[in-house]
C-alpha cells in the first residue's frame, strides 16, 4: 500500500508517476523533491523539481522520453508541463531530473 496519502499536487504527482513507471516496468524512487507556489494572471499552481533514481532495466529509456507527453490522473490538478532537465548515471544508477508545472483543476 502507498504511504503516501496527501492530496496536495506534489504527492499526487509522486503517485502518478509511480504507477506511470510501474505501467513501464520501471522501479525507481524519488531522491529530492523541491515545491515552489507558482501563478499566472490566470492560473495558480506549482513548480516542481524532483529528482527520480531508477535502476537501468530494458524500457527505462524509452520510458523517460515519454514522461513529456505522459497523462497523469492527479484529483483537483494537472500536469500543464513536464521537461526532462538531465538524465546521468551514478554508481550504475539512472538520475532523472524532471521540472514540472502543475496547476490547480478547479
């Protein structure tokens, strides 16, 4: 069962992504996660940059080039954008930083 249980936009983008890899046969955890309030003059919402840590397994590339146009089912938010930052292996694993905007669904 997921410990994580919040529905604010961080922790349903951490679910999301979750089961999005687990979908892709990838395991991977996230190392650090920074949240900004973020708004327009028509939005509101949050930036995020995480860091994703997955062991080099078949379809882990080909799963990082999809996060991009990846659709993620978060309760009250959407993913409005998601740009790949920098990909780098580190003691054999997969370092994944991703910057993400998600906005308020109201």
């Amino acid at each position: 069962m997921d410990a994580l249980r919040g529905r604010d936009a961080g922790t349903l983008l951490i679910r999301g992504l979750r089961s999005h890899a687990g979908a892709a046969g990838v395991t991977m955890h996230i190392a650090t996660i920074a949240c900004t309030p973020w708004a327009s003059a028509t939005f509101v919402g949050t930036q995020h940059r995480l860091t994703i840590v997955a062991d080099p397994v078949p379809g882990l590339r080909d799963w990082i080039d999809s996060l991009p146009d990846a659709e993620f089912a978060l309760r009250g938010h959407i993913v409005a954008d998601l740009a790949v930052d920098r990909v780098e292996s580190i003691n054999g694993r997969q370092h994944v930083t991703l910057n993400v905007l998600t906005l308020i669904d109201a």
